[in-house]
C-alpha cells in the first residue's frame, strides 16, 4: 500500500511537471489580452515587453513607451509573423528582425532617423515594412539589399530628400512603394530600376520639380502611380518611359503648364486621368494624342481658355469630362462640334467657365451624353438646336440670369419638357424688360422679340502682309437698338494681349450707326501670321466674325547675284543667281530683255529650279549679251543683271581670191572677218598700208576695199591683217592690171560717159548695201561724136559673188547678206530698171523688200554737181535665187 501510494505520487510528480511547464508557456501576459495566436499589448503605457508566449503569432506593442533595448529577447518567438510597434520610443529599426521569421512589421510614428543594412539578415522574410510619420532623413545604400521578399514598404510623412541609386536592385518582389509627405525634389534616372513587380507608386505632397528621362524606366506592372501635390511644371515623353501599363496617373495640384507633344505615346492603357488644379491654358491638337482607352479625364481648375478643334478627337472611350473653373468661352461660342469624337461621352461639366453663348454646334456627336453641367456661366444666348445631339440626356444644369429671350429661344421650351427634369434648371431671362426674372421654361412666343445682339457687317479680311511693314483688319458691327459694344480681337483661337486698336463710331448709308475698330499690326514679322477673328460683344451677347488669315511674306533678297563674265567660244559659262524670301521667290531668266536664248534652242543651255546656276555650254558669240535673273514671290520682285562677252579669235569667213581687173575699171577687193572683240583690219599693199584717197577708199567695217579707176600702179599684193586681243591673223591677194577695153553705144543727149560700179555685199542678215559709183570720163566724152537717132552708152558691170559673212552684234544695220547682184555668172546685160533683156530672165517677186539709198559721199565726187541720183533696190525675199532690181531717179542717165 505503501510503495503503491508512493509509486503513484512519483507518477504525479511527473506528471504536474510538465503541465506546470506547459501551463506557462501558454499563459496570456499580465495587462495584455490575448485571442488564440494574437496577443495586445497596446496602449498600456509599458516601458518594456512583459514575457511573450512562445505561440504568439501577432504581438501588438502599439502606443507604448518602448525602445529598442527591450525587445532583445524577440529572437526565442519563433512563430511571431506580426509585430506592432506604433507610436513607441523607438530611434532605431530594433535588432530583432535578424534572427525571427517576421513577414510584417509596423514601425509607425516612431522617431527612427535612419536606415541601414545591420538590421536585416539575408533572406530576411519580411514581406510588408511600415514605417510612416518618423523622422527618417537617410536610406543608406544597399540598406534594403537583404529585405528580398520584401512587398509593401510605405515610408510616408518623413524627412526623406533623396535616395540613392539603386536603392531598390533587389526588390524584385515589391508591389506598393508608398513615398508620400517627403522633401523629395528630384527624382533620378533610372532610381526605380529593379521594382519588376511594383504596381503601385505613390508620390504626393513632396517637393518634386524635376522628374529626369528615365525615371521610371524598368517598370513592367504599374498600374497606379501619384504625382499630387509636388511642383512639375511639364509633362514630357522623356520621363514617361516605363508607364506602359499605366492605368491611373494623378497629377493634381502641381504647377504643369505644358504638355509635351507626344508625351502619351507609350501610356495607350491609360483609362483615368487626373490633371486638375494645375495651370494648363491650352489644349492643343495633339496634347492628348494616343490616349485612346483613357475613361475618366480631370481638367478642372486650371486656366483653360483655348480648347482645340481635335483636341478631343482620339477619345473615344472617354466616358467622364470634366472641365469646371477654368476660362472657356469660344469653345462653345464659335467652334463646331470640338467634341465631336466623343460618342461614350455620359459626364460632361463645364461649370463656371467664361460662356456666353452657345454655339448650334457646340455639342454635336454627344449622342450618349446623360448629364451636362453649364452652372456659373453668364450665358446670354443659345443659338436654336443647341442641345439636339444629345438625345439620351437626363440631367442639364443651367442657371444663368442673363438669358436674350428673343424669338430664336423659343425652342428651347419644347425641348426642355420633352426631355429634361426640369428641376436642375433655374434659368432666367433677363431681356426684354418685362420678362426680367422670367424662367426660361414658362417662355410664350407672344413674348419674344427681335434680337439685340451685335451683328457684324464687315468681317475682317484675309491679306498678304510685307514684313517690317504695318499690316491692318478691319472689323464693323451694329445692333438694334444700337448700344456700347466692346471688340476683342483673336489670333490663332487665343486673345491678343495689348493689341493696337483704333475705334470709332460712323453713320453708314442708310442711316444707321455702326462701330468700327482696326486692328494695327506695326512692323510685321514672321510670328504674326495666323488666323485673326473679331468678337464684338455688348450686354446682350456676343457675335464671332468670319477668321482671316494673315500670311507674312517677305521681300526678295539675293544671296547670289550673277556677275560680268567674259569666256572664250567653246567654254562653259556660269551665271549664280539665288535668292531668299517668304515663301521662297521664284527664278527667271532673260536674255537683253526677251527669252530668246540662242543656246536654249542650240539644246546648250541647262537652268535647274533647285540649283542656282545657270550654265551655257559650248559657248557662241550669238549668247552674248545682258542676262536679268528674277526673284520673285508675292511681296515683290528683284532684278540683277550680268553682261556676258564671248571672246573669239579673229578669222576670215572665206579665203581671199586673186583678182583680174581691166586698167580704168574699178574693182572691190573683199577681207570677210569674224571675231569678239570685233577685229581691227588693216589693208596693206606690198606691204605698205592701204590709205584712203579719191580712188582708194573703204566700206563694210573696212571690209571691202574699193578702188575706181584702177591703174597699172595698183598692180601688186594687197594683205588684210585682222587683230583683236586673242590674236593676229592675215591672208594675202594679188591683183592684175589688163589693158582697158570699151564700148561705144549711141544714146541721145550723152552728157559723158557713165561708168557704173555696182557692189553687192551681204555683211548682215537682211540689209543690202549697195554701191554704185559713177564717174564721167571727160578725157573719153571729148572724142565721142552725137548721132541724131541714137546715142552711145558705155556701160561696165563689176560685180561680187560673195557668200554672207557673219555680222558683228554692235553694227547690225551697217551691213547685208551677200548674194548674186542679178547678173549671176554669166554677167548678163540689165538695163537701169532691173528689167532682164530676155523674158526668160523674169523672176515672179512674191514678196519684195526695197529701200532707197542715195550715192555714197565717195560717189558724189566723181559725178558733175547738177547730178544727184538716188538708188532704189528691191529684194525678193521669197524666191532663191534672190533677184534685185534698180532704178534711178532725179537724174537723167
């Protein structure tokens, strides 16, 4: 009995022991309150942690007096996964986090100054890290190196100004990045890099006025990211790399004033928006290009007064629009249908803005718009059909007191009872006088009146206008009753700031009166072009001219200008001509005045319009002359000219020939030259100069020599030596003396005996010279006798058979083309009138040119003083071979 009662008080012994153990390892801490594995101690005032069961999976030490030296012993809680540290003492990340396998710890609105890498072990398993609203100033790099598992890090409301590059290389795991309430100011390229995962980034309240291209780049998943509440100023494509999957971007309460074109290109996911309180002015056509998922876009509260045609014109998702307080007028007032595109369109607000009037068009393409906010505007007048677009409407919010209740309102009537709740609607008329007050819904036709709204009746005018000058538009308008009316005037959708206006009041034709104002543009530049528009406004609404556009043009300048150029025949030439304007001048070219270009129909002649120079190959003396390049262009035109000279070596037209000539008989010798310059000829005889006497003189440029009455003396070899600066050359005759021969003809009242040169030279293209020369042999008239019935006539024909030579450009009229004088070869007999002796020699002229000429002074000398003929000559110019005739007149041959 003994040993039993023993045996089983040992077995009890054993058995209490551990329960005890057991017992107190599971007791719940004194002061705290405990449910299954989550103890709270929170808000008990500790200064250190009582002893925590080994089983506590969630501790809550929140808002005590803690610190970090308490919590030593938190390594023994190997089942601790949550820990709660708010509002301690705490100035450190506490030691404990190197050994447990805690996945979340709260660290909030402690006085933790910094963090670095002693306080995490490798692989910790810390997946969520709050550390909010402490006083943390410096991450150091690498700080978050071993924080691998790491998914939620909020550092909110902390002193934090920069981060270190890299910071975040291994957190490939973190989802949500929580910044907000710092002093961050710049955010660095690629800072991010290495958040694969992230999918929310939140920014706002910092200091942030600079986001570098880059900043963002790495990012695969984000989906959220706030920018609120900083300080950029522009929204650029640079720092926008690595948003593809954006789909909420909020930007409110910054300073942003300019929207990169081109900025959304890679942010096609994008459904809401957030661009409000910021101090945008424009929307330009492309500014939201690419946005084309985008659901929800915020506008409102910046300076909004210019809203593009195509603004809006890429999306067509966009469901809520929301443009309140900003400036808007001419959006509604002018335009036609601006948001056209948007057909899912159900929120449109466009509250307290600067309309006055409603456009007819305004609205169109709104077919799924449900509710329209028009509060706070001052609107005067709504142009008929306004609101007909939007046929699903339910909800219109209009409470304007300044409304024109003339006839063309009453429309407006039927459409709000057919299709509205009238209760969102408070709009009043406020003319004529006696519907003052009056809501627009209770409007009668029997009310309505004419309208008073200004109306213009000279729209300004689109015109070139010349650069560095003053360019002027014009714009009149009246109204009835005639009133005060203010003019504004707009360029480009935008108002001009402190424009040059003059303005006055005029009486037109009929009587009426009408206001007028000019808008002067002084000393005109390039940046004044565009497209101008004249609002004319008084207290019953407003009225929109037609837009004129003003292009600026600028006189012709020359950039190249051609110069005197002097070539050798067979050498290319080069003129230079270019010139700048607005819009570029056009080049032309003329030669002395016309477009007769030799070289062009020679196929030498090559004028591109892209290049400035003008060539002429194989050059001619024909190209010689005065060549005008023109620049022209709507402002005017210029003009430079350039002389071109085309040197040639001096050469004979045809091989002089030797000549036979009876002794008395005259003779021409002919020296047929080319050259530029025109070569100086010299005529000598056995080598002695020619010189001119009373029967040796010259004609045709010196190119004939003329000798009357030859005698045995002038026998010998004549020499023509042509000179110009590129060269001499010479070419040499003989001419043979014969004895004379005669021939006795009677004629009536013979006076003497006539001897007739005749010299037909063709030097030029269509004028002939001839030379006729008569001489009275006295000596030989003294020995003829007078028969009654008849009388003797000694006749000698010296003629030329030369071809025509070249004609010299500065003497065209000097010379003539060189063809058989009429006798052809076989010399035949012609009488004074032209008229062949045999009808076989009759040639039918088909057409004729005939000119007078009178001897040459040469002549005069050898004829008596009271015999002063004139010579007629006709050429066929029809007919080959050429025919002439002659005839004389005032003297009796």
């Amino acid at each position: 009995m003994g040993v039993s009662h023993y045996l089983m008080s040992i077995a009890a012994i054993l058995f209490l022991v551990p329960f005890s153990q057991q017992t107190e390892n599971y007791e719940c801490p004194q002061k705290c309150d405990c449910l299954k594995q989550y103890v709270d101690c929170s808000k008990k005032n500790l200064i250190s942690v009582p002893r925590i069961p080994e089983w506590v999976e969630q501790l809550d030490l929140s808002f005590n007096r803690l610190s970090e030296e308490v919590t030593k012993d938190f390594d023994k809680l190997f089942a601790l996964k949550i820990v709660k540290l708010d509002k301690n003492a705490l100035h450190n990340i506490p030691n404990f986090l190197e050994t447990n396998q805690i996945e979340e710890i709260r660290l909030n609105r402690n006085s933790i100054e910094f963090i670095d890498g002693g306080h995490f072990s490798v692989n910790c398993s810390v997946k969520t890290l709050s550390l909010n609203s402490n006083l943390i100033r410096v991450i150091e790099e690498g700080a978050l190196d071993n924080l691998t598992n790491l998914i939620v890090l909020k550092l909110n409301r902390n002193e934090i100004s920069s981060l270190p590059n890299h910071l975040f290389m291994r957190q490939s795991k973190l989802e949500v990045l929580e910044l907000n309430h710092n002093k961050l100011h710049v955010i660095s390229g690629l800072l991010f890099q290495g958040l694969s995962s992230l999918t929310t980034l939140k920014l706002k309240f910092n200091n942030i006025d600079n986001i570098m291209d880059g900043a963002f780049y790495g990012f695969k998943s984000v989906n959220l990211l706030q920018l609120d509440h900083n300080r950029i100023k522009t929204i650029s494509k640079g720092w926008m790399y690595g948003l593809e999957s954006l789909i909420t971007l909020s930007l409110s309460n910054n300073l942003i004033s300019r929207i990169d074109l081109g900025s959304w290109e890679l942010c096609t996911n994008l459904e809401m928006l957030d661009l409000s309180h910021n101090f945008l002015m424009e929307i330009e056509g492309r500014t939201l290009q690419h946005l084309i998922n985008l659901h929800t876009l915020n506008l409102c509260n910046n300076n909004i007064s210019s809203v593009s045609q195509e603004a809006f014109s890429h999306m067509v998702q966009l469901q809520t629009l929301l443009l309140n307080n900003n400036k808007i007028s001419w959006t509604v007032e002018d335009m036609s249908g601006p948001f056209a595109k948007l057909q899912n369109l159900k929120l449109f607000n466009l509250s307290d803005n600067h309309i006055k009037s409603i456009n007819s068009k305004a609205f169109d393409g709104l077919v799924n718009l449900v509710e329209l906010d028009l509060m706070g505007n001052n609107i005067t007048s709504i142009q008929q059909h306004a609101f007909e677009a939007m046929a699903k409407i339910k909800k219109f919010h209009l409470n304007s007191s300044s409304l024109l209740c003339d006839c063309n309102l009453l429309w407006i009537v039927k459409w709000i009872k057919d299709k509205l709740e009238q209760k969102y609607i408070t709009a009043t008329c406020a003319y004529p006088s006696e519907l003052r007050g009056v809501l627009i819904s209770k409007l009668k036709e029997e009310n309505c009146g004419d309208s008073p709204k200004p109306k213009i009746v000279e729209h300004p005018k689109s015109h070139l206008a010349i650069k560095s000058k003053s360019a002027n538009l014009i714009c009149t308008a009246t109204s009835n009753p005639f009133s005060n009316m203010t003019f504004l005037w707009r360029k480009n959708n935008g108002n001009i700031s402190n424009p040059t206006v003059f303005e006055n009041v005029t009486m037109s034709k009929k009587g009426q009166s009408q206001a007028t104002s000019v808008l002067i543009i002084p000393n005109v530049t390039n940046a004044d072009s565009g497209r101008y528009q004249c609002v004319v406004s008084n207290k019953f609404g407003t009225t929109y001219s037609t837009k004129a556009k003003v292009n600026i043009v600028t006189f012709p300048r020359f950039l190249k200008m051609p110069s005197n150029v002097t070539v050798r025949t067979g050498e290319t030439v080069t003129l230079d001509c270019a010139a700048t304007g607005d819009p570029s001048p056009e080049i032309s070219w003329k030669k002395d005045g016309g477009n007769d270009f030799p070289a062009a129909r020679e196929r030498r002649m090559n004028v591109m319009p892209s290049d400035p120079r003008f060539f002429i190959v194989n050059a001619k003396t024909t190209d010689m002359g005065i060549y005008s390049c023109a620049a022209k262009n709507h402002a005017g035109t210029i003009i430079a000219n350039a002389t071109l000279n085309v040197l040639q070596e001096p050469s004979f037209i045809r091989v002089m020939e030797n000549k036979e000539v009876t002794s008395g008989d005259s003779v021409v010798l002919q020296c047929m030259i080319s050259g530029s310059p025109k070569p100086v000829l010299k005529w000598l005889k056995d080598g002695i100069p020619v010189v001119h006497t009373d029967r040796h003189f010259f004609t045709g440029d010196d190119q004939l020599l003329v000798i009357v009455g030859v005698e045995a003396n002038d026998a010998g070899k004549y020499e023509c030596e042509i000179t110009n600066e590129l060269g001499t050359k010479k070419d040499m005759i003989e001419l043979k003396v014969l004895p004379p021969v005669a021939i006795m003809v009677n004629e009536e009242d013979m006076t003497g005996i006539i001897i007739i040169t005749v010299v037909c030279c063709a030097v030029g293209t269509s004028i002939i010279w001839v030379v006729i020369i008569y001489h009275t042999r006295r000596r030989m008239a003294a020995a003829v006798h007078t028969f009654p019935g008849e009388s003797v006539k000694m006749t000698q024909v010296v003629h030329s058979d030369c071809d025509s030579p070249q004609m010299f450009p500065d003497n065209i009229s000097e010379h003539s083309s060189c063809k058989d004088s009429g006798t052809g070869d076989s010399a035949k007999q012609t009488s004074f009138d032209g008229v062949p002796t045999e009808r076989s020699d009759q040639v039918h002229f088909e057409t004729a040119v005939c000119r007078s000429y009178s001897p040459v002074p040469e002549a005069h000398k050898l004829l008596p003083s009271s015999f002063k003929p004139s010579i007629q000559v006709c050429v066929n110019t029809s007919v080959t071979p050429a025919t002439y005739s002659f005839s004389s007149h005032s003297g009796n041959v």
